[in-house]
C-alpha cells in the first residue's frame, strides 16, 4: 500500500466549552462528508471566556483527554478561549495532533494587507493571541482586537432584533466604521450566525472571515499534506455528541449552530471527580 | 442571660454562583450594619441558570460546605436558580438555618392583590419555585413568570444604553405594556442593577420589588424572631469575600453589584477533587 493509500477510520475529535463549536463541526461535515466526527460540549462548566487561564487549561485538559479516550485520530480544540490559552499544552500533552480555530483563523488572513480587525471573548482578546498567529504568517498585517462578551449570549439566545444587534455592534464596532478595517475576523465560534448582520453593519464593505470555515479548511489541510489519514469510505459516517450537562438548551439551539437539528446527545463526566 | 441577650458572633454567610449575590450582601451590610457577612462567589463555574438540576445541587451542596467551614451562623442562598432547585436538600442537610432569595421574594409580594410578573433566570421560571412559593402566603394572587435570560451577561457588561435593553425588554416585557402587573418581581440577584431602566419601561407604573432587598428583609426578621442570634456588637464586623475562580472581572464588576469597591477576594478550591 502506498503512503497516499493509508486510511484511518477512526474518528475526528471536536471540543467546545458548549454549543459553539457545533459552528465548526457544520463545517467540518460539509467539507468531510466522509469522516466520523465526535463533539463534546463541556455545557456543565460552559462558559470558559470569562475564566482564568489556570481553569481554562484544566478544562482543556480534560475534555481532550474525554475524546482521546473515544480513540479519534485529531483533536480539534473549536473553542476560541482554549485555543488562545492551552493549545500548546494540549500539543504537548496528546500523542495525536491538536489544532485549534486560532491557527487556522490566522491562516485563513494570510493574503490580507492593511488591517484586520479581530473579535473574540475578553480573554480570547486579552491573551494577545490572535495577533502572535497572525503576525507570524503575515508580519506586515496590522491587527487590532476588541472584545464583543455580549454577542455570544445574544447567538445562544437567538436574538435576531437588528435594534439590539445594531446597539450592540455600536458598541464594539462603532469605531470601524468611518474607516473599516480590510477584514473582519470572527474569533468566536458563535459569532457566524451574525454573520449577516456583520455585513449589514459594515454596508458590504467588510470581508467576513469565520474560524469556523476556517478550522475546517485547515482540517482539510492537514488530510491534503498526510498530517492527518483520511477515512478509507468503507465505514459510513457516524457523528457522535456527548455534553457534560444534558440540558434542554443543547439540544433546542443546537439546530442553529449546527445548521440542522440532533436529537441525542449522551450525558458523560469528564473524571471521576466530577461525581456528586 | 435572658434569652433576648443571647447572642452569635459568628458571621452570616452568603453564596452565589458569581457576583449577582452581592445586591443581597449590600443589602444585608446595610441593614445589619453589625453583623460580619461571609460571601462565596463560585466564579469558576459560573452561571448556575442554564445547567440541570442534578448540577447545581451538586454545586449547591459544595457552596455550603464551605460556608460551614467558614463557621458561619446562617447560610443565604443568593441565587435564584439555587433556591429554586436546591434548597430543601441544603435545609435538610445543613443543621444551621439556611434560607433563600426565593421565600423572601415571596414574603415581600404578600399583600399584593391582583397579578404579580416574576422574572428571572430560565431555570427559576421553569422549575416553577417562584409560583409556588408565592401561592404559600397569597393563594388568590395570579402571579405569572417570564424568563429573562439576556439580562444576566447586560448587567455583567454594564450595559447602560437605553436602546439596547429597551429592545431586550420589549422582547420580553412588551406584553405586559398594555395591561400592566400590580408589581414586578425582580427573581434574579443580577435585575437590581437595571431598578431604574424597568421603572422607565412601565413608565412608573409597576412596583417593582427587588428579591436583594427582599432577602436582607428577610434575614433581619430571622433575627428580629430569634431563629438566628444578632451580633453581640463587641467585635467590629468584617466582610469576607471568596471566589472559586479569581478573576479581573470579579474584582472590577464588584463595585457595580455591591455599591462599594472590593480590593480583596480569596481564591478557594470548594474540593480537593477541583484541583488540577
């Protein structure tokens, strides 16, 4: 069998402290139809953006370690927060590879030559490292973050009120708009579902760039260059969901994250210290 | 000593899934200028709303705990989701009294005689505790709950334009703007903070009682009742504050939420199994 003949049918790992990675799975499915994804949503602990870094590596840690143990070939860290806080730690730590939404954020702005304006979580933006990934495959680029916390309760709550939405954006935005940046880079899984009002915002001006897209490209990538072995398509496709807190809200809004509706989500505990 | 002498110089405290519990505290350091107050904020695992019952008792059980080991005197329950959900478990197995935000809200709505709106978190509207302990005192009030769950993560950030919580209000007030409530119950420790913007929405219309002003009420009758002892008044009291998970944001929102700036807060494991 030739190297380019490998397969690997075991599974692709995705994490999120809740639902929004859900925004990168819909990618990752569309563009891989053929791979098996498993999703945990850590929903007992959701959410990590206004942790400290300390808990947040903790948090990582483990939810890794859950889907390592459901025997995936990559982990995929589709949490903003843990990518900019604990990926190299995961690298470091799992056998497998990690990627995560920040480097393939960065990957998806290289090209850009002005400005590009990042938005994420306060500690997304706080830790600086949008701008670290981005300036070290474009160091020309300039890169200005602002942390937007309310637009995730808004995406989880399904606000779609352009009186509120516009408010807010005002709010974090406002700035840009007498003289826009080149991009806009949603640093936050949840925010593709404004992306529409994003536009709307910025009058078409802006070009949208989603790290959910993104982490899916850079998936795609990583099958393109053998860093990851594709399904051998002789095993259908399973997608699987776990949560740490099985709650009515996964399921009733996972539709708009994931783009279509699931109906069962498995209850796990991530270590035995989470026993009551 | 008569037993109108007797007195405890042990501490009360106070728990909250984050900082909400502070309007109670302020509240109560207002009322009882004397007494030393405790106040566990569990920040790392903020917010309690949207996760199952089954966790937030778990959550619940851990707070107190800690409280007890505080060797405090009284243990106030100052989250609406936990007082919905777990306060018969913490009443059972605690020895000291224990109350909660949510049979003080129903205490202060005695004597309304019409209808009375709740709002609060999605938790406390659905698991039915605000209706229920209301109907306790005031059997013939209709008394009818609305969940509010975008007023959380506004009050965290501050948020302060008219535009965006007129719009967050109309979505889930509106209803009420033609045939307005006798009163508005404030079921979420986080809602004092917007007193004035409600007042506005009903043009002065509704009274609005605050479930904060309501548990330090409550708690200076437990006193004036003899089920807990005042402070003896010989040792100047002292306000604690613990947090699980210290953060910038809890430091720098305290003020907002207590009315006083807070310089100190100790970080605390609840248990051994939290550790990293």
């Amino acid at each position: 069998m030739n190297k380019s003949d490998a397969t690997d049918d075991r599974p692709i790992g995705i994490f999120d402290s809740g639902i929004g990675g859900l925004t990168v799975m819909s990618e990752l499915a569309k563009q891989l139809p053929d791979e098996s994804i498993v999703y945990l949503g850590d929903t007992a602990r959701v959410p990590y953006g206004d942790k400290s870094p300390e808990t947040i590596i903790r948090y990582a840690v483990e939810d890794a370690d859950f889907l390592k143990k459901c025997n995936v070939k990559l982990i995929v860290a589709a949490c903003n927060t843990v990518s900019a806080v604990a990926l190299d730690i995961l690298k470091e730590r799992f056998s497998i590879p990690v990627c995560g939404v920040i480097e393939a954020g960065a990957a998806a702005a290289s090209g850009l030559q002005k400005k590009l304006a990042v938005i994420g979580t306060k500690t997304t933006v706080s830790s600086g490292a949008y701008t670290r990934e981005i300036q070290k495959v474009s160091p020309s680029l300039e890169v200005e973050c602002t942390a937007c916390p309310l637009l995730v309760p808004l995406a989880e709550e399904g606000i779609v009120s352009w009186k509120i939405l516009q408010g807010v954006l005002d709010i974090y935005l406002g700035k840009y708009l007498e003289n826009p940046p080149e991009a806009l880079l949603l640093g936050c899984t949840h925010y593709p579902l404004f992306t529409k009002e994003f536009d709307k915002f910025f009058s078409g001006r802006v070009k949208i760039i989603s790290s959910a897209a993104a982490a899916a490209d850079f998936v795609e990538n990583l099958i393109e260059n053998g860093s990851v072995l594709p399904n051998s398509g002789r095993v259908p496709p399973e997608h699987s969901f776990y949560v740490t807190d099985t709650t009515e809200k996964f399921l009733s809004s996972a539709c708009r994250f994931f783009g279509d509706s699931i109906t069962q989500a498995e209850q796990v505990s991530l270590t035995i210290t989470e026993q009551f």
